[in-house]
C-alpha cells in the first residue's frame, strides 16, 4: 500500500495472522494517490479506511449527491446550526465544517448577537447556493430584527446575507454560495443595514 508514492504497508506486514493494520499519516494539500496491490488468492480481500480529525462542531464528507449536517451535540454552542447542501452544488467530494470562532472580530455598533459566531468552511467552491440554518439562542424584543452576517476578510467588515426568518420556530435560514465566519445577528428597527 502506498500513499503519494511512499510505502505506507509493505507486503511483509501482511500474513494470515494479521487482523489489522493502523498507521497515521500526513495528506497533502488537495489531491493524493492511494494505491494497493493485491497478490493471493481470488476471495481475498483488503479494506482501506482513511481517516481525518477536524477540529469542528459538525463536519462531514458531501458530494454532488448533496447532503445536510447538522450539530446534534447539545451541549455546543452552536446546537441546531446546519448546513443543508443540495444535489450539484460541488462538483467533487470535499469536507464540510462548522465550528464555534471565539476569536471573531467584533460586530459593528448597533448589533446584538443572536447566536455565537460560526466558522463555515469547504474544501471546494459550492456550485449553486447552500442553505444554512441558525437558531436564535438569544430572545428578541420588538425593538429588534433578526438578520444574518458574514465577516468579509478582504474589507475587513461585516456584510448582510440575505436570509429569512422564521419567528415560531426562531432561526435564520441563509442561502450562499459563500463560507467564511457567520452569525445571527439583532438589529435595531432603526438600522438601514
């Protein structure tokens, strides 16, 4: 077994007392090659399972079947978050993660936050638009709407998502083609933005 060109297992570590190999390994950025040759008998067989740790509140392979994850561990800040992305949208398998930023930039004046911020992320360029929903942890008063934020890194400032609101159920539902840091956000009635 190879990965990248190096043997990873090589034909000695394999014999009928074996059960099982296990090795950690280093991928590279973007795409590797994982090769196997097998010599004996016709019915025989080897299973290969590549695993990756992702520091992350949900996380998950998607492919352009599509798919949703969803942080179903209560005790997360962020219970509820998920990201539901529809057939086609990638063109290729890539990993989808959210996870909690504390370390987020602070939100202009004028906005409350209405649930913790929320690093997006994926492997590859979403295709068509995904939809993100956020539940409200905070309560609102009639003072207040609810809307969605993204930080952009380039301007160095919070933008508007376009999203919707659901207010029996209270969560924001997000379309976007675009992953980065998010966060339901409480404006005042005043504020254009």
């Amino acid at each position: 077994v190879t990965l990248n060109g190096q043997v990873v297992f090589g034909s000695s570590d394999f014999n009928q007392n074996v059960d099982y190999l296990q090795k950690n390994i280093f991928l590279n950025e973007g795409a590797n090659n994982l090769e196997a040759l097998l010599k004996g008998k016709p019915s025989g067989r080897v299973t290969i399972q590549l695993i990756q740790n992702i520091e992350a509140d949900a996380a998950a392979v998607i492919g352009r079947q599509g798919g949703v994850i969803v942080v179903t561990d209560p005790s997360s800040p962020i219970f509820g978050v998920s990201v539901n992305v529809p057939e086609n949208s990638l063109s290729e398998d890539s990993v989808i993660a959210m996870a909690v930023n504390n370390n987020a930039p602070p939100l202009p004046v004028g906005l409350t936050p209405a649930s913790p911020a929320i690093n997006f992320t994926s492997s590859n360029e979403f295709n068509g638009p995904v939809i993100v929903k956020i539940p409200f942890l905070t309560p609102m008063n009639e003072n207040q709407f609810p809307s969605a934020r993204y930080y952009d890194e380039l301007e160095n400032q919070w933008k508007l998502l376009h999203s919707n609101y659901d207010y029996d159920n209270r969560y924001l539902l997000i379309y976007t083609t675009h992953v980065s840091i998010g966060q339901a956000v409480f404006a005042g009635i005043s504020d254009p933005s």
